[in-house]
C-alpha cells in the first residue's frame, strides 16, 4: 500500500507497539522517517522511486529507533549513473549496519548486505555494490568486523582498496575472509597480508606467489579453477597440509608442483598429504623445501600411491629426519635411494604404494641390521616380496604389524616364529 503523511502517523499511533511486519510505499520518502514510532518493528519492505542517497538517511533513523528490525527490503530504486559513485549511500549502509543490535538483513534491488552483531560477521552480495555504484571501502569503518564472506562473481583486484583500507585502520579486526567466486591477485593478498589479525581464508587465488601471503594463517582452502589447477587446504590445529588436484577430467593437463615452495614455511606444519595425480617429479622443489624447512619437525608424508616419486624426490624425502608415517610409491626409484629410508631415525610406520619386484631388499636388510629398529608397521601394496625380502621382514626386530603378499610361501616358515607381529595381513600369489 502506498502512505502518506496522514495516514503513516496514523499507522504509528495505532500500531506503534504492536506491528511486527510492514510492506508499504510513501507518496514523499521523508515520510519514511515516521516509522522510527513502530518501536516492536522487525521486518520491513519498501517500495521507492529514488536513488538510494535520498532514502538512505530515513532509513538509518528507523533502524535506531526499532531494536528488534532485522530484515529490511528496499525495491525499485533508481540507479545512479554508472560513473558516479553514491559515497553518501555507501557510509549510510555502514551507519545501518553498525546501528542494529543483534543481525540485521538489507536487500536493496536484489542486492544483499548482512550483518551478525554477536559473531560480528559480515555478508556481502558484490551485486549489490555493482548495481547501486557503492563504495566498498566504506566497509572498513565498520567496527569491529571480524569476519567477511563476499558472495558473487568478482573482477581482478576490486577488492584491493577495501583491503587497503582494512589495513590501514589503527586498530585492525579482521580475522577470516571467505569468497565463493573470482580470484584475488597478488596485490590483494599484499594488502592482506598487512592486516595482523587475518588468519582465515577461503577463496581462489590466481597467483602462486600470495602463497607467501598465507603462511601465517591458522588455516586456508584455496581452490584453482583452471587447468591444472589444485585445492590446497591447511589447519594449524592439526598441523595438516593438504594438496590435490582440483577438477580432473580426461584429457586435462595434470596438476603440478609449481609454486608450493612457500607453503613449507607453515607454522606447526607436521601432516603433508599429496592427494590425486601430478606431472611426474614436479614435488621435487617442494619436497626439497620442506626438508629444509620442517626436515626436524614433519612427523608425516602420505603421497597418493598413484604418484611415482623420482630418485630426487624420494631424496628429499631421506633428508626428513623426523618422519614417523611415510606413504608413497617408488616403482621408478634405484634400490640404492630406497635404501636410504633406512636412515631415517624415526620412522615407525611405512606404507609403500608401489615397487619394483626384489627392489625392497636393501631396505629391509638395513631396517633388520639397525641396532635401534624403529619400524612398527609395514604395509607393501602390489608387487608381492621374495623369499629373500620376507626373510629380512622376519629380521625386523620392532615390527608388530605387517601386510603384504607373498610371491610363494617360501619364508612362511621363519616369519611364523615371529611372536611379536601383532598384527599381520598376507596372501600369497603362486608365480
């Protein structure tokens, strides 16, 4: 229905401690004012032909006087001419939302804004933004802001002055950021980066190099939607990196390593898991990072047993000295660098994905010679182990569990004296 002055003083005299919910239009928008008597409003819908600058301030009026308003729908505002940007509406919506007392939900035009006063988290359709020519650095006078998720398809470095603004602030709030759709570049993540109190992110990225930008984060999903690309997610409470390729499809050109150097600078980094298939001996870098950068402190590497690690990798993966979980594949790896795991100090579960037939047999003779065996579990997928490999594995002093297949039960024999093994899961396979 449409009001006019008579009639909306009228409405906030009869109603005025009892309406909850209004949809209704003014004949004059400074009438939009006198609803601030609606003192027990909670869901309002207005009907305007204006621009936004003209409302904005009524608006913010109604909201301070009636505490319990939380969803505001304005329609048919006019729009501004594209190249003038309505500075006074974007500070008016900032005034809004710091003006309700617990959520608050405005649409104007579609367009959506929202704000949770208790977990001080702010939602943001950028529509709303593009369609109205708001100012999205206005945002960052809104106190405190501790969490943002901006919603909708976003241009190449739209975001950066808001962020600039964010940083710039003397005291900073800004504690986790989330976008569903566009990417943020390197300079976005730059004035990221300058807010001491962000350490939540989700959102993608469409250069490696802000992976520099992240390695203070608690925590971070980071998605690449191209081909190629990847989803690295890490939790500082877990101490767990994740790596996989994001989207495969036949044909595609595998994911790669490239650019992940950084990631091994992660505080309280101790799980790495590579899921799913990459270009063959691209984690070389990264792995040769990671051993020098957590080579004292990573207890566990799980690689995808579809990933084949190359002689370098698996090198780098012997100067881990602090491994305790090793996953991963050598089917291309020289016995001379398989050998090599037997030197790794700690390492008390091995899994291995993949390997050449007989290409064990050095490993384990060493695994048996230590003085000060450290191996508990073995597990060895696929090729089945030789005589000569099983009667190493019986030499194994600290190993309580172990799954394999044998190639003929030639070593059954001396692995049944065994009474330590605790655990076993064998078959055999006639040659």
């Amino acid at each position: 229905m449409r009001i006019d002055p008579r009639e909306s003083m009228e409405l906030a005299r009869l109603c005025g401690r009892s309406l909850r919910t209004l949809e209704c239009q003014f004949y004059d928008p400074l009438d939009i004012q006198l609803l601030s008597e609606l003192t027990e409003l909670e869901e309002l819908h207005l009907t305007v032909a204006e621009v936004l600058g003209n409302i904005s301030p009524m608006v913010l009026e109604v909201i301070k006087s009636c505490p319990r308003l939380a969803t505001i729908h304005i329609s048919n505002v006019f729009m501004n001419r594209p190249s003038r940007v309505d500075i006074k509406s974007s500070f008016m919506l900032v005034g809004m939302l710091e003006a309700c007392r617990d959520k608050i939900d405005i649409q104007i035009n579609g367009g959506c804004i929202s704000f949770d006063r208790e977990t001080n988290k702010l939602l943001v359709a950028i529509n709303l933004y593009y369609r109205n020519n708001l100012l999205m650095e206005a945002l960052a006078c809104l106190r405190p802001l501790n969490h943002l998720e901006i919603t909708g398809c976003l241009a190449a470095g739209s975001l950066r002055d808001l962020f600039a603004a964010l940083a710039t602030r003397t005291t900073h709030y800004l504690q986790s950021l989330s976008i569903d759709k566009g990417s943020l570049d390197f300079g976005d993540t730059m004035e990221l980066a300058k807010i001491t109190t962000w350490t939540s992110f989700t959102g993608q990225l469409s250069d490696v190099r802000s992976f520099w930008h992240l390695i203070h984060l608690s925590d971070f999903k980071v998605f690449e939607k191209r081909i190629g690309g990847r989803k690295i997610t890490f939790d500082q409470s877990t101490g767990k990196l994740t790596v996989s390729p994001l989207n495969v499809s036949l044909g595609d050109r595998l994911a790669n390593g490239i650019g992940l150097n950084p990631l091994a600078g992660l505080q309280n980094l101790r799980k790495v898991f590579i899921a799913g298939v990459f270009e063959y001996g691209s984690m070389r870098d990264f792995l040769g990072q990671l051993a020098a950068c957590q080579g004292e402190t990573l207890q566990e590497l799980r690689v995808d047993r579809r990933y084949e690690m190359s002689n370098e990798e698996l090198r780098e993966v012997s100067r881990m000295k602090s491994l305790r979980t090793l996953v991963c594949s050598v089917s291309h790896v020289q016995d001379i660098e398989i050998e090599q795991l037997a030197h790794l100090p700690h390492l008390a579960v091995l899994v291995v994905g993949s390997h050449r037939a007989g290409s064990l047999k050095n490993l384990l003779g060493s695994l048996a010679a230590s003085k000060c065996p450290t191996l508990v579990h073995l597990a060895v997928r696929g090729e089945s182990l030789t005589p000569q490999e099983v009667t190493e594995v019986s030499a194994i002093g600290s190993l309580k569990g172990l799954e394999c297949a044998f190639c003929s039960t030639e070593g059954l024999d001396v692995l049944s004296q065994r009474n330590c093994i605790e655990h076993l899961g064998i078959t055999t396979r006639e040659d």
